[in-house]
C-alpha cells in the first residue's frame, strides 16, 4: 500500500514547490507523514528524489528547503551580463558605473547576475565564437561588444537580449545607448563662441569598422565644427580608448597641427593627453567625452557627462520586462548626453 501512495505523495509535493519559491522551507518529513497519512519513511523516499532531482535540498537542523520549481527551464532565473573588455568590468571607472545599474535593478528582482568576460582580438577587436560560451540564462545584456556577427549568434539562442552602452550600427538589436550628438554640439559651440577657440581637434575613433556607429562622437563634432569653420583633417586624429593609447595619438596630432582645443573621446585618456601638453606647454581647454572626471583634471577641463547608471538600469528593466512577458519588442532607446562646461 505504501508503494502505490509514492507516486501519489511525489505529485502532491510537486505542487507545493511549484507554490512556493527558492529558499522557502518544507514541512518537517513527520508533520507530511501526518497530513497525508503516510510512513514517514514514503516521505523521507519521496523527499530524497525530489532532492536528487535538484528540486530540494535537505539539510541538518535547517529543513528541507526548495531550489526550483520543476517547470522552469535551467537558468530561467539567470540573466548573463556578456561584457568585453581587457580588464575587471566592475572596476573600469566607465563601464563599472553601467554594471553597477544592472546589477541594482536585478538584486531588488528574483533574478541573479552572472557575468561572461569575453575577449577579442586586441588588433582587430573581432571576436572568435568558438572560444566563448553562453550559460542556460533567461536573457543576455551585452555590455561592450558590438561585432555584428557575435550579437547575432548570441540573438540566436531565441533568449531575450539587448545592448547597453554604445550605438550599434544595427537597427534591428534592442538597446539602452547614450547619444552624444547634442551635448558634443553643445561643447562645439562653447568652445568656439564662449572660448574663442578656431582650431578645435578632435581624438578618438575615426575608423572603426566593427561597428561604425561608435563614430558618433566623430560625426557630432564635424557637424557642429563646420558651422564655424573649414574643417581641417589635420586636427582629427584617430585613438582608441584605451589608457595608453593617449599620449601617442597626442604626440601625432601635434605634429600635424597645433589646436587651440581639444574634444577627447574617452576621459580615460586624459591624464596621459595632459602629460603630453604640459611637457609641450601647451595649455587649452580639453573636452572629455564620457564623464568619468580624472583624479587630477587638466586646469581647463570640462566634460559630456554618459548617464551611466541609468543606461544600465534601464537595460535590466527593459530585459526582465521582456523575459516575464515574452513575445514583446524591446526596441531602442537613446539617453542624451549631457555637457558641463568648466565653471
């Protein structure tokens, strides 16, 4: 008669979790014995292979305590966070503050953060998918990469995605990205009207054919200087944003022109730009372009401030909307820059 009850009292326990959530606890094996009139050893049985299922864990003095409902999908309260870069994400002083957004949204969620660092290439910042691979998550946000062909592999795992941080050049991938072009506009006109500054360069990426969206700073700044002026190739020169990248692209620019400003794509770089022109004694107003503000900032500074934090809370809002109701478009969404000229 026992035997005939297991299966019986395993679909009843079945139900119960599949009530209740991750962390709750079980009756004690003796009050279930009681309430469905069974041998309290049916019960530790049952209990036992619900436990080696993964649905359960029992343990000394705690109780038996519930891991999973058994119509989840494995990783269905994960969300993986797929960050490129070459170093720690959550201590880069631009991408960290991004993190540090999702990770706020999804620690108030029933969903956890797990990250997959992944890396490209250095020299041609092209990824090789055969080296990477994606955890059982519920959805992806993708926070730096931005070769066609990795998001599209990663969109074919038909689990809600999207991108935070740059433009992508494709339309058809949700995201969270900052817009620089007003507040590039804004440093432009401040420069050269406030500042009387005629000869104003701009550094950092020029060409980027991974994602030639990333030129946006490029594009603002050209379109804004040529109200002014006649745009001059010899004060654009291209930089990565990557420290050590800095001071080199400074030392090229000034041996083809000699600016009275400077728009900085990344202010990662900054301190080693402002080495160079000091070392020169040079002294000009520099424009930073993400607004991390450097420890020690050049006398004339001032910045485009990325809202940051918001872009990375947004993008966690808009994926665990997505994942809760699947079916729906997530679509593209810019943040405006802002621009804070020095007081």
């Amino acid at each position: 008669m026992e035997n005939r009850r297991q299966p019986f009292l395993q679909e009843e326990l079945k139900k119960r979790i599949m009530a209740g959530k991750r962390g709750d606890l079980l009756p004690t094996a003796a009050e279930l014995a009681a309430e469905y009139g069974v041998n309290i050893k049916t019960v530790n049985k049952a209990l036992n292979q619900l436990a080696a299922a993964g649905l359960l864990e029992r343990k000394r003095r705690t109780g038996t305590v519930i891991l999973g409902n058994p119509q989840e999908t494995p990783g269905r309260r994960i969300v993986e966070v797929v960050f490129s870069g070459f170093v720690d994400p959550f201590l880069h002083p631009f991408w960290g503050e991004l993190l540090k957004g999702i990770h706020e949204v999804l620690a108030d969620s029933d969903y956890r953060l797990i990250l997959n660092h992944i890396r490209s290439n250095p020299e041609t910042h092209l990824f090789d998918l055969d080296r990477i691979e994606l955890s059982e998550a519920a959805g992806r946000i993708t926070v730096g990469p931005s070769e066609k062909r990795l998001l599209d592999w990663i969109r074919a795992t038909k689990r809600p995605m999207i991108a935070a941080g740059d433009e992508l050049a494709d339309p058809e991938i949700s995201s969270v990205y900052f817009d620089f072009s007003k507040a590039i506009t804004e440093a432009v006109v401040y420069l050269h009207r406030r500042r009387g500054c005629r000869r104003i360069a701009f550094l950092g990426y020029v060409n980027n054919l991974v994602n030639p969206a990333a030129q946006q700073k490029l594009y603002a700044y050209t379109l804004a200087y040529q109200k002014f002026e006649q745009l001059d190739m010899n004060l654009v020169q291209e930089c990565w944003p990557i420290p050590g990248h800095g001071g080199p692209a400074t030392e090229q620019l000034l041996k083809k022109s000699r600016p009275d400003a400077l728009i900085v794509g990344s202010d990662l770089l900054i301190p080693e730009i402002d080495a160079v022109l000091r070392k020169r004694k040079i002294r000009i107003p520099v424009v930073g372009c993400d607004g991390v503000v450097p420890r020690e900032p050049p006398d004339d500074y001032s910045t485009v401030q990325a809202p940051r934090r918001e872009c990375g809370r947004l993008a966690a809002e808009l994926l665990l909307k997505a994942v809760r109701n699947p079916g729906g478009k997530i679509g593209r969404h810019p943040l405006a820059a802002v621009f804070q000229p020095k007081n």
